[in-house]
C-alpha cells in the first residue's frame, strides 16, 4: 500500500490491484469498509453520486484552465 500525500498532509492511499503484496482477502475487507464509509457519509451529507461526479468534473475542468 502506498500513502498519497500532498503538502505533506496524507489525501489518500494507494492499494495496487495486483501483485502480492497485499492479501486478496485484505483488499477485498478494505474495499468493502471503505465504500460502507464513503456510502455513509455521503447519506449523511445527502449527496448524491450524480452531484459528487459533477462536482469532480466541475474541479477537473477548472485544474485544466490553469
């Protein structure tokens, strides 16, 4: 598993698909918890996938124009 970091604050992590190094029986547990959260918070916030990918899209362009 590799830590994503930007300005030295961790954003995220890395879990690569194949290889090894990491138990398929762990990605699977960790895949599972973490679309459990991200399904979680997003109810609680009442978000909808349609305005989170729109909101993705919105930033992407807008990273584009620089």
């Amino acid at each position: 598993m590799k830590v994503a970091t930007v300005r030295q604050f961790r954003v995220g992590f890395f879990l690569p698909a194949s290889g090894e190094s990491v138990p398929l029986e762990a990605k699977r547990e960790l895949f599972f918890a973490l679309t459990d959260a991200i399904r979680s918070l997003m109810k609680r916030r009442r978000l909808s996938e349609e305005s989170v990918v729109a909101d993705f899209e919105k930033a992407r362009a807008a990273r584009r124009r620089r």
